[in-house]
C-alpha cells in the first residue's frame, strides 16, 4: 500500500524558509522518480519540483533559485527546501511519484507579507 505523508509546513513571513519533508512507504523509493506540487486556493494543483532517481531536478519557473529538491534513499523521504519565500507560495504542498496515482494529504504552507 502506498504511502506519501508530507511534513514541514506552517505560517512564516516573507523571505523566510521552511523545509517540506515527504516519507514514502510502498514504494521502491531509491528508483522512483518524486515530484512536489502545490495548490493554491482557487487555483489548480501545479508541480513546483520534481527529482528523478538518480538525483537530477528541475523546477517551474516561479520558484527556480529559491527551492531546492533533494531526496535521502536510504530514508525513503524526498525534501524541498523553501527560502526566500513569497505570498504567492501559499498553498497546500504535495509529494507525488509518477508511477502510482496518489495523493497524500499535503502539508500547508502560508506565507505572510
């Protein structure tokens, strides 16, 4: 059964940083592409970074410089460390891998200005 459980969110100000962790569990983690996404209110889910098994990342545009994915496979966990953080990163944060269709429940982020 596949687990994804998001931690790490909370209220910070504006240019502050946060670290999101995802602990994942049945799945072959060291071999799975991971990805994090985010859904703002009102607006669709979008992916903000994703991590293929061998450690290569790409990110979207809007957090390109701030964000920085990492994964620790003997863990099983996929990170994504915040800074400089922005209004417009408000939403709730999710881990996914390509491979199975599931969700976690998310961690929520909410950035003051």
């Amino acid at each position: 059964q596949v687990q994804l459980v998001e931690s790490g969110g909370g209220l910070v100000q504006a240019g502050g940083s946060l670290r999101l962790s995802c602990a994942a569990s049945g799945i072959i983690f060291s071999i799975s592409a991971m990805g994090w996404y985010r859904q703002a209110p009102g607006k669709q889910r979008e992916l903000v970074a994703a991590i293929t098994s061998s450690g290569g990342a790409n990110y979207a545009d809007s957090v390109k410089g701030r964000f920085t994915i990492s994964r620790d496979n003997a863990k099983n966990t996929v990170y994504l460390q915040m800074n400089s953080l922005k209004p417009e990163d408000t939403a709730v944060y999710y881990c996914k891998t390509p491979h199975y269709n599931f969700w976690g429940q998310g961690t929520k982020v909410t950035v003051s200005s």
